[in-house]
C-alpha cells in the first residue's frame, strides 16, 4: 500500500509537468473587455509587470474581448514560452511581456 500511494503522488507530479500557469485572474468588463483582477505575488505576470486594473487588448497580437479567449490563449502556450500582452493601463496602451511557468 506504502508503494501504490507513492506511486500515485510522482504520477500526480509528472501529469503536473507542463502546465502553463500565467500568475493572473482576470474578469469579464461591462461593456466588453477584459479586467485583470488579480496578479499573484512573484507570479509571471507580477514579474512582466502586469498590474491588477489593467485591460487586456490583445495577446501576441490577437484581439482578446473575453476571459475565456485570454485564458485560451495563455493555456496553449508552453512553459518558457514568451507571451505579449498589449495592455490599457488608465490613459495609456502598453506593452509586457511574461514568460509562462511551469504549474505545479
């Protein structure tokens, strides 16, 4: 039984291998748009300097008008990876980008 319960835990960190993680929430704006709601300390986002408030306009080039495109976007990249957030941050329109970590 001590094995099998090893066993499933390493299989629980090798299924974690891989998975793209952001470091960011993000709502839905009235009106459309998309919010960053949260940034987690010393997540990817924290370090690209995304901050919460801000709107995302695109991602990498492509237009973003809802949370789930976002997060579609942020998940079908690789840990590594480089992604360009092209960001409303009050008056201005900025540039950051973040390196996807590995979630685990």
């Amino acid at each position: 039984m001590k094995y099998l319960l090893t066993l499933l835990s390493l299989t629980g960190v090798i299924l974690a291998e891989g998975v793209p993680y952001s470091g960011l929430a993000a709502v839905n704006r009235e009106g459309g748009g998309v919010m960053i709601s949260a940034v987690a300390h010393f997540g990817p986002a924290d370090r690209g300097g995304v901050n919460a408030g801000d709107t995302v306009l695109s991602v990498d080039g492509k237009e973003v008008n809802t949370k789930d495109e976002l997060f579609a976007y942020l998940a079908a990249a690789s840990p590594g990876q480089q992604v360009k957030l092209s960001l409303k941050r009050r008056h201005l329109t900025i540039a950051r980008s973040i390196t996807i970590a590995n979630k685990l």
